[in-house]
C-alpha cells in the first residue's frame, strides 16, 4: 500500500537546473568567453562531479567577482521559473488521497524552502529532507531514508520522483518505488533501474501511480 509520495525539487518542481547553466551562460556571453554547455550538462544532479565552471576565463581568474555575477543572473532567471507541468494536480491529488508527502533535495533548506513559499506550495508538505540534513547527498540513499523514517513510513511504501540518474538511484538504494521524469538537462541520463520514465508529470495521474505500485 503506498502512503507517501517523496518528491526531489530541481528539475522536478522547477526547472532550476536549465536556470543555473543559462546564469553560467549569461556570464559567459558577457565576457566574450565560449561556453561549453554540454559539460556543464554533464554535472546536473551529480553532487560529486569536480567540474570548474569558469575554466574558459583566461588567467588570473576573480572568481568571486564572477560567482557574484552568476548568482545575480540566476536571481533573475529563478524568479521567472513556473511550475513543471503536472507538479500541482499531483500534489493536490495526494492530499485528497490523504498521502503524506516530502521533499528529498541535494539542495540546501532555504533553496528549497524559498522557492516553495514563493509558489505557495510549502504547505503541501509534511517534511523536507534538504542537503546538509542527512550524512550523505544522492546518490546516497541517506536523504530518502531520512525522508521516509520522518514520515513514519517504510521505503515500499512510498513512491518517489526524480528528474536525474543520481537522485533516481537514491531512491532505489533506499527501496522507494521511482518515477522519473527527465528535464532538458537531464534527459541524457541512465535511467534503466527507475521503475517507470516520464516525458511529464502531466502524462500520468496519482490514481495510475496508486494502481501500478499497489500491485
């Protein structure tokens, strides 16, 4: 029987992963240097990817002065982000089912919280399992383990969504049911060990979750 629904944020709630490379991008274009999108692509949803994103800036580097800039533009960018499609109608249907729900996140709390009072949507949620709350990131399980013990629910109980290869695989290795949904920025990712794939939340309602994941 399914009693939670364990949702990941970035990519998944909000295309904050696409906003992220655009603010890289942003930074780029304004100095004139090429921007290698494809690896930044490479390092959505991998928390342990050593990547150095302003590698392309001739040397020295200020890299403070270009991580201030960078966050100014990714402000602008994270401000005119809307839902993903089907985020809601989920949300609310999980709610009239009575389901608890959490988040999972490699996210920092105010990150994510920030953004889901913004959208009115913090209320939705029983707990949020952030980043530096769990010993370990995804693709560790610690985050869901830590998510589903607070719920009071065990891992077969609760299905989980996720939009990348790391965070998927958490939630395998935790024991949760998975449904992915890759972004524009993660499409390219294994996704063979999640036990259904999406183009959308909007493709399937929590009634057809319920039914395939009760069985």
């Amino acid at each position: 029987m399914i009693r939670a629904l364990v949702l990941d944020f970035d990519g998944l709630i909000l295309d904050t992963e696409s906003a992220i490379i655009r603010a890289y991008a942003d930074v780029h274009a304004a100095h004139g240097v090429p921007f290698e999108e494809e690896r930044f692509l490479h390092a959505v949803g991998h928390a342990d990817y050593a990547f150095d994103p302003w590698q392309a800036f001739p040397r020295p580097i200020d890299r403070t002065a270009l991580d201030t800039e960078r966050r100014r533009f990714n402000q602008q960018r994270d401000l005119e982000l809307t839902l993903l499609p089907g985020v809601l109608a989920l949300l609310d249907a999980a709610a009239a089912h009575g389901l608890r729900i959490a988040l999972a996140s490699n996210s920092r709390r105010p990150h994510c919280e920030g953004h889901l009072t913004r959208l009115g949507l913090r209320d939705y949620f029983d707990f949020l399992a952030c980043r530096d709350e769990a010993p370990l990131p995804k693709p560790a399980p610690d985050l869901y383990l830590h998510a589903v013990r607070s719920l009071d629910v065990r891992g077969h109980e609760a299905i989980a969504f996720e939009d990348s290869h790391t965070g998927s695989l958490a939630a395998k290795r935790a024991n949760l049911h998975c449904v992915a949904v890759p972004g524009a920025a993660t499409r390219h990712h294994d996704f063979t060990h999640a036990d259904l794939v999406l183009a959308s939340l909007a493709d399937c309602t929590l009634a057809d979750l319920l039914k395939t994941f009760s069985a």
